[in-house]
C-alpha cells in the first residue's frame, strides 16, 4: 500500500496543498491574469485583459482588481466571483492534483529566469501587527484600510489562487536550487498574456523530496525567536487571509484542520538573480518645501545633519553618485527652485526609508493638510516636483541581501519601501486551492 505524503510541517509553518490546474483544453494564456493590485491607475489595461480573455474560463472571473474597486456593486461583484469558484469546482473546470508543490521558473526577459517554489504557508505562524516576531514575517508596514476590500473577497470563498510571493534568506541555493537540479514531471509550459513573460511549472509529489525540501527549509531558520520567510509581494493579501482565518475560528469552531488555516503562495530565494529590488520614491505635497527642510534640520540636529544645494542639474546627479561617509545616510531632493542632498551622518536605522519616515510619519499627523505618494521612477518624480508646495525625495534601491537582518533587527520596514521588480514580473495567478472543506 502507497503511503500517504505528510501534509503538515508545524516547525517551519508549511503545508503541502493540493492544488487545482484547469482541465487540458482550457488555455492557460487566458486563464492567467495579473495580480490584481496591479496597474490600478491603468484601467485600459484591464479593458485589454478581459478581451483577450473573451468567453474563455480565467481566474478574471475570480478577481477584484483594485483599478475596479470603485465601479458598480461591490458586494454583488463578489458574490458573482463566489458563484464561479463554486462554479469551477462542481463543472470539472478544475482538476485536482496529488499533494505536492510546483517548481516555477519564469522568463521576464533578464539575464536568468526567476524560480520559484508553491507551497501554502500556516497563518498561525504570522501576524501582521506592528512588533510581531512569527516564523513569517512582514517586510513592510501593514496599512489597515487595505484589508476590508480583500477579506470580503475571501470571507466565503470556496477557494483561493495567489499572488503572493514570500522570500526566503537561502544564500548558497538549497531549497530551489535543488529542485532545479531533479528529474520532475512538467505540469505546464506557457506564454503569459500582455507581455508578462513565459512561464514553466513541475509538479514536486514525490515524498523524499518534499522532506528533503522540508529539512533544507529547516535550515535556513534565522534569529531569537526564529525567522524563516519574509513578505515579497502580497502582504495586505496574506493580512487578509490570516484575518479571515482568526474569524473562521471565532464563528465555526473549526474541529481538526481547516484549510482557510493556510494560505497558497509562491517561496522565491531573495539570492535568485533575477530578483531585483527597484526604489519607490517619496513626493511631499501641500507644503512649503523650505519650512520642510528646517523642521528636518531639527529632528536630525543631534544625527550629525548636514544640508546643501547644487546650483545645477548636472552637479546634483554627481553629488548623488558619490559615496556618503560610511554609516550615513544621504537623502536627495528635489523641489520646483532647488535641488539639494541631505545627510545625516549617524542615522538611528538600517535603511534610509526608515530614516526618513522617522521625520515624515510625525509630520503628516501634526500637518493635516500635507500628503505623501510613492513614485516608481525619478524621471516622474521629476516631473511632479515642478509644481509649488512639492519636495521629492530621492531613496536608494534597497540592498536586497540586507532586507532579512533589516526585519531581524527593527522589525518590518516602512511602507513601499522596495518593489519586487516592474509590474509586468509580478505573480499571475494560476494553481488554485480549496479553502473550505
């Protein structure tokens, strides 16, 4: 008699899914789309999305993009993506498949492909509150007003596909590496829609190799109380199933294991080397750009600050290139009359957002009529710093192999303080999971 994969691993939060791939027939370029907190000031790209897809079966229909949050009936938006999961479960639309993970590699058009590994992840092991030390981490601030939209989404959802990718700190290659190196069953092999790249699927079923994947995972626990995984993309997305699931426990009393206890994502190496960190910049709108500056010279006076103009554009982007003394950070900005740098020589935090926040999030309280957006790009930044009451400011890309000692250290990082690449890598979604019984 064959004997029954183990499907639960408590010591490192992993659970082996089983997962649901369209029937053979159904074409897997239009039923992947997107994640859906993508290109949400580009409605015209979804316009595009749902022609290509046409009458095909596609996880569209299993979606709320957010560029949609505010067109129609929310609530029967949801209720209608319900009635087709329930819909493609009972009609034959999704096919089971044994307990297993999928190797992902895909093609995004750098040197390498990215890899990764789908696994689902026990949301006992995370918490998204501010200080919280679980085995799975928050990378980034959690921003509470993004939830209810994705927890109604989920609340009664027979299943789940994701589009959450979480990091793992596996420097010489073990988990992935070594699954790239097996002999596995392909399970799919396709080109993603609008430009997103081609992407390749193995099946991983076999029991000596989800416990070899299991104890190399094992190994990688890093820290007092230990840390193993850290939030790439998807971080309200996973706040939301682990709010859901601790309703779920309040109202159903839930006897033995329930499957909306975990949650599908996609592990990448923070090593992979395709993976790359872009900076999200900073635009403080509704002030005077000079009364900003002195209230800075006066929360970092006792860091060792330090502030200076460049008279041109040219001078500016060469202070920018050079080297700060090590340990400081340096900060440029922008305004529509002056370009300038700021440093602070002996900064209280790792990373130059969290220094920068230290003085912005005091500032935005005590200044109501002040807001910040986050720019991807400089060349946007740029342009928006032309108008009055505007100061950009100009953060690095972040170090990626300092983001794990980062979370360690002072726990997650302010808000949009990296992207995991341009919008067009970010996870498609594809295999799916019952989340209830």
């Amino acid at each position: 008699m064959a004997r029954t994969v183990q499907r639960d691993y408590p010591d490192i939060a992993l659970h082996v899914p089983t997962l649901l791939l369209p029937r053979p027939g159904i074409p897997l370029s239009t039923w992947s789309v997107v994640a859906c907190d993508q290109y949400t000031s580009q409605p015209e790209y979804w316009d595009r999305t749902a022609r290509l897809v046409g009458g095909h079966e596609s996880t569209l229909g299993l979606i709320l993009p957010e560029a949609r949050l505010g067109e129609g009936d929310r609530d029967a938006n949801i209720a209608a993506i319900n009635r087709r999961m329930a819909q493609y479960l009972s009609d034959g639309t999704l096919v089971e498949r044994p307990p297993g993970f999928v190797l992902v590699e895909r093609q995004v058009g750098r040197a390498t492909p990215r890899r990764g590994l789908v696994v689902a992840l026990d949301l006992e092991c995370f918490d998204y509150r501010e200080g919280a030390r679980e085995l799975i981490r928050s990378t980034e601030g959690t921003d509470p007003s993004r939830l209810p939209a994705r927890m109604d989404v989920r609340r009664h959802a027979p299943l789940e596909s994701p589009h959450i990718l979480v990091l793992i700190d596996d420097p010489d290659e073990t988990v992935i590496g070594s699954l790239v190196r097996s002999d596995l069953p392909l399970g799919y092999d396709f080109e993603l829609m609008q430009g997103g790249g081609r992407v390749r699927g193995w099946w991983v079923t076999s029991e000596n190799l989800i416990a070899a994947t299991v104890a190399r995972l094992g190994a990688l626990r890093r820290g007092d109380p230990p840390m193993l995984y850290a939030m790439g993309d998807g971080n309200h997305s996973f706040a939301a199933a682990r709010a859901i699931w601790e309703e779920v426990k309040a109202n159903e009393a839930p006897e033995g294991d329930h499957p909306a206890r975990y949650a599908l994502v996609e592990l990448v190496n923070i090593h992979d080397r395709a993976l790359e960190f872009e900076p999200i910049h900073r635009l403080l709108a509704g002030v005077d750009p000079q009364a900003v500056l002195g209230m800075m010279a006066g929360r970092y006076g006792s860091l060792g600050f330090r502030h200076w103009i460049c008279p041109t554009e040219e001078s500016w982007r060469r202070e920018c290139r050079e080297t700060p003394v090590p340990g400081a950070h340096r900060i440029p900005y922008r305004t529509c009359h002056t370009l300038g740098l700021l440093q602070i020589a002996s900064p209280r935090f790792k990373l130059e957002t969290a220094t920068l926040h230290d003085f912005l999030d005091p500032f935005l309280v005590e200044h109501p009529g002040a807001s910040v957006d986050y720019i991807h790009g400089e060349d946007v930044l740029a342009d928006l710093t032309r108008a009055e009451g505007r100061i950009g400011f100009v953060l690095p890309a972040m170090d990626k192999h300092d983001l794990f000692a980062s979370v360690v250290e002072e726990g997650a990082t302010p808000r949009k303080t990296f992207s995991l690449g341009e919008a067009f890598e970010k996870r498609f979604y594809l295999e799916c999971r019952r989340i209830r019984p």
